[in-house]
C-alpha cells in the first residue's frame, strides 16, 4: 500500500491512524518469540534495514543513552527522560510496552508523539522498506520495526538525548544496532525470559552485557554475585569502566520526593541519576552554572526530573471512573505490571503500604498522575474509615512464566502485610499479540480455551488451603454470592471468560456493598495492566 493510495477509498471504515496500525500488524510474527529463529541472523539483517532507511549517519551522531536489565529499564528510562528535560535538553525516549496507544512508545519531550507526526514517519520508513526488501531479506518483524522508527522520529525531531530502552535482552534486542552510545546502564537483574536469555542469572547477565560497547561508560546496581561477576568480566574485555551505583539517599531530594513509588526506585533513581551526570560530562554540559551538586544535594533540575517523572501501569492507582459516578461507594484499581518474582514482591510492598495508608506520601505524591481526585487522599486520612474495605486480586500471566513462583511471593509478602485477598479473579488476555490499536480486542467468546487461567486458579486455591485459617473475614462471605457470570467458581477464586465480564462482576458487587470499599490489585502482566485501563477510563 503506497501512501498516495492510503484513504482513497471512500468505502473504507478505518482511519488513517487505522491503516498504519493495521500495516503495523503485519510484521507482528505469529509464532512464538522464540520458536525456530536465529537471533543473531535476525540481528544482522537489521544493520541492512539501517542502510535501506539512510539511518547510519543519523545513528551514529545521535547522543544515546542505552538501559538493559531486568527489572526497572522502563523507570530508569523514565527518571533519565525526567531529569534531562528538566535540565533544559530536547528529549527522545523510546520503550515498551505500551498500554493503551502505540505512540506510548515513542515521546518527545516527555508527551508521547502527536498521531500526525506519527503516520508522517511511520509511512517514511514502511514505504521504503516496503519498496526496498525482498524474499532473501524481507519486512522487518514488529518490534526491529518499532526501533528502526524511534531512530528515524529522534534523528528527524533532532532531540538532544536518545534514551533507548532495551526491548528484551541486550546483544540481539534491535535497538543495539547503536555503535557508540554516551553512556550505558543496566538495571536490577533477575530471572525472566529464560526460554531467550538462558537459565542462570550469570547467562542472563552476558546477554544484558551484549550493549556494552568498547570504552563507553557503563553504570549498574547493586547485583547477585553471580551477575556482578559477568558484567565485570565483559565489561573488562572491552575496556568498558563500569560503575556501581547505590540506591540514592532521600537527603539528596531536599525535601522533595520521587514521583514513583515503591522503595525499589531508590535504586533506578541512583542509577539515573549517574546515567544523567555522565551524559552531561561527556557532551560537555556539566559545567552549566544550574547544575552544580552540592554534598548535601542534587541540582535542582535532578531534583525536579525525580519528583515529576511519570510512568504509566507500575504502582498506578486508578478509581473506576464509570462506577464511583453512579455509587457512594468505591472501586479503585491498583495497577503494576509485575511479571518477575522479585517485581512481584515490591508491587505486593506498594500494594500492602497503599491500601493502608502508612505511607501516606504514596498517595500525595502521585495519585494517577495527578488526575485522581482528592476521594481516595480521603478515604486514607481517615475521613471515610466507617467503610470496610476488601481487596480482591484480577490476575494474568503469560504461559512462559511460572505462576508457582509469583503467587506465592505475592501472597507470603501480602500477607506479612496483614493484608489478604478475599478473592482472585483470572481472566484470559483481552489484547490481541497479533494486533495492535482499537481492532486488537477480541470479541467475548464462549469457546474461549480457559485452560491457563484454570490452571493459575489451581495454584491459587492450593495456595489458599496451605494457609487455612489465616485469612478468614466477614467480608468475604459477600463475595460469594452471584458467581454466574463466572467460568468456574471456587470460595476463595473465580476464572471469568473476559475481562470486561470480571469488571462487570466488580461493578456489580460494589452497587450490591454500598459500605464497603474494593480495592483491586491488578498484575502479573503489563498487558493486562493496559487493557484494564482501556476499559476503566472514559
């Protein structure tokens, strides 16, 4: 499809902001990420798409900061971004997933990129590919796509800063096509995709390592022993010096607070902020006069880029903007996109401090990025404590993971909390993986397979009869009732064919308690996360 022929059918119901999202769908894979492909080989080809899109000389003068890691590579991005802007610098950032809207991915100056400026360079770099590869080196697949494009909006956009984020991995991902970043960095390692990366800690680590680049500077955390020891020995190999960086100290902020919760963000501040003073020494800013750090203190734009930073579907609290307009009553919505066991437990933390309110800059800090009306800062100073309040868990993960590691860590640190759930619900993906845009959502099917979701059930009632006794409440009987909607029903569990089905049971269920206050966890996969947040806001 030429762009001279985009919209010249009058018959035609799709948008033009559909038709680049449906061509966008096309170079989705229908098999499995890992299925029968040779990373390397697919790696390679892409310098070939760099050629055909006249992308080397762009790349190779952009100044990019470059994050792989596990766990926290999209917050760090998001402080780094943050930070930057706030020091006065025109800013790229691109990462993934996104939640709702592809342009998620690719922000300019903070915003995510306006839907002109986005089919204008989507349709550049999907012509010419178009026209220019063949049967021995065809279309890209999706995401080499997505990188090829943030290459060419922040070349074109002429940014000051690239931050890249590693979409998974380090030495195949796309966007380590980058030969001479500025700097470099790697967040908290874990384990996760081990089906790609490998099965030990030290394996993941060589793959994250893939980004270092022959004496570029390159900035971690604190790591498991076994990490630590690879990313040293690459690093030594090519001469990288790599630094690690320790949490950063509250005292710095001045009073100030980060804008993302959870204690684990100390961590991915330290590293942004190292990530940041690095970039400016380099390129020659850290002498501007409003950058000086003082022992005590950081500059005031790290300041500012700390306390200000915004990260949509990681320690999230969103009301349901549909029921709370029609009931007295409350149903609000906690959302992390947790998929790893060590994420798991720090989104159960933030969960546990956030329902009880022990922490109370959790919720004037950032309550939906400033959206959330002042009901839920309310409900946690006291002001409406005549209501109970019972928390339920909406809950799905990916089959590659391992949920009997996840539900426990979830529950074992809820728990430690004083805090358990009266119900799990489990829902199948609602988003297409072969579809992105407003078409990706599948149409409610009763044949729809359930296998997974009954299998994560298992788990958790498993999980439920060990700890027996434990968790007995008034408020659960409420819950018992009217389970019709569901596929199958357990006391303590229920699997529902769709997720708008399991909002419904939870609208229902609050007009039916109207003194009691849901509080729903939302987790185990970002994508949930997002279509979650589709159907919950106006």
């Amino acid at each position: 499809m030429s762009q001279d022929d985009k919209g010249s059918s009058k018959s035609s119901p799709m948008t033009p902001y559909e038709e680049a999202l449906e061509a966008l769908s096309s170079l989705i894979t229908r098999r499995t990420r890992v299925g029968d492909v040779n990373l390397e080989e697919r790696f390679n080809v892409l310098f070939e798409y760099v050629k055909m899109l006249d992308l080397e000389e762009a790349i190779s003068n952009m100044k990019i900061i470059h994050v792989a890691g596990t766990k926290g590579k999209g917050s760090t991005c998001t402080f780094v971004e943050s930070i930057l802007r706030n020091c006065g610098f025109r800013t790229g950032l691109f990462t993934s997933p996104h939640l709702i809207d592809i342009r998620e991915r690719f922000c300019l100056d903070g915003l995510e990129i306006s839907e002109e400026k986005f089919l204008a360079y989507f349709w550049w770099c999907y012509d010419r590919l178009k026209e220019k590869t063949n049967d021995k080196v065809p279309m890209p697949p999706f995401f080499h796509f997505l990188a090829l494009l943030a290459f060419k909006i922040f070349s074109a956009e002429q940014v000051d800063v690239s931050i890249m984020e590693v979409g998974l991995g380090g030495r195949f991902d796309a966007t380590n096509v980058v030969r001479e970043p500025v700097v470099c960095g790697i967040t908290s390692l874990g384990y996760d995709h081990m089906e790609i990366l490998g099965n030990t800690l030290g394996e993941i680590a060589g793959e994250k390592a893939g980004i270092f680049k022959h004496r570029i500077p390159a900035f971690t955390v604190p790591q498991p022993d076994e990490a630590m020891l690879v990313l040293k020995e690459k690093a030594s190999k090519l001469n990288v010096p790599l630094q690690v960086v320790n949490p950063i100290d509250a005292k710095l902020l001045n009073g100030s607070t980060l804008a993302l919760e959870g204690e684990h963000q100390y961590t991915n501040a330290g590293l942004a902020v190292a990530l940041c003073s690095m970039w400016l020494k380099i390129t020659g800013h850290l002498q501007d006069t409003n950058l000086e750090q003082t022992e005590y203190t950081l500059p005031e734009p790290f300041i500012k880029g700390l306390a200000t930073a915004s990260l949509q579907g990681r320690a999230q609290i969103v009301p349901d903007q549909h029921i709370n307009d029609e009931a007295s009553s409350e149903l609000v919505f906690f959302l992390d996109g947790a998929h790893s066991p060590e994420s798991m437990e720090a989104c159960a933390r933030w969960f546990s401090f956030a329902i009880k309110g022990q922490d109370q800059a959790l919720f004037h800090q950032k309550l939906d990025n400033s959206k959330f009306s002042t009901e839920v800062a309310k409900m946690n100073m006291g002001e409406t404590d005549h209501k109970g309040s019972t928390q339920i868990l909406l809950f799905n993960c990916m089959s590659v993971r391992d949920p009997q590691l996840l539900l426990p860590q979830l529950m074992k640190t809820c728990a430690d909390h004083g805090v358990y759930f009266r119900k799990a619900l489990f829902v199948p993906a609602l988003s297409m993986y072969h579809k992105v845009g407003s078409h990706a959502l599948t149409p409610t099917d009763t044949n729809i397979n359930l296998s997974w979701q009954l299998t994560l059930q298992r788990v958790w009632e498993n999980l439920m009869q060990g700890n027996k006794g434990k968790s007995t409440d008034a408020a659960s009987e409420e819950l018992k009732d009217d389970m019709g909607m569901s596929a199958n029903s357990f006391e303590h569990s229920a699997v529902f064919p769709s997720l708008p089905v399991a909002i419904n049971w939870l609208r229902d269920r609050v007009r039916q308690n109207q003194s009691t206050r849901f509080q729903v966890l939302v987790t185990g996969s970002i994508h949930l996360v997002g279509d979650v947040l589709k159907l919950i806001k106006k």
